[in-house]
C-alpha cells in the first residue's frame, strides 16, 4: 500500500495543462446552459478588506430552481 504502482505513468506538465484546458472547455458551455436555465436570483457583493491589505474580495451568489 505503500509503493506507487510502476504501471503508472506520470503525465508531463504539458499533458496535464491540456487536460485542464479540454475540461474547463467543455464544463464552461455546460455550466452557461444550466445557469440560463436554472438561475433565480444572483447577487454580486465585493468587500475591500482591511486597511493593512490590497484584496478584495468578490462574492457571487447564485439561487437556482433545483
């Protein structure tokens, strides 16, 4: 349980940023459909933080019908 299984073949950086980019493809489309079909009520608020730091932070709400 201990030792990696020598069949298997780590993917190179290039191999996996391609798998990345294929799936942010075809997730993207399929999330926009269900959002248009689905949502309710979205509510955007941002909040800049305190006054030792930079960050903002962006918070999305999103109510759907499921």
């Amino acid at each position: 349980m201990n030792e990696l299984d020598p069949a298997f073949h780590i993917p190179d950086v290039k191999l996996v940023k391609r798998m990345i980019h294929l799936a942010h493809n075809h997730s993207v489309p399929l999330l926009r459909d269900n959002l248009k079909q689905n949502v309710i009520k979205v509510s955007l608020t941002m909040d800049f933080g305190q006054e030792k730091t930079d960050k903002v932070l962006l918070e999305l709400l999103v109510y759907t019908s499921l």
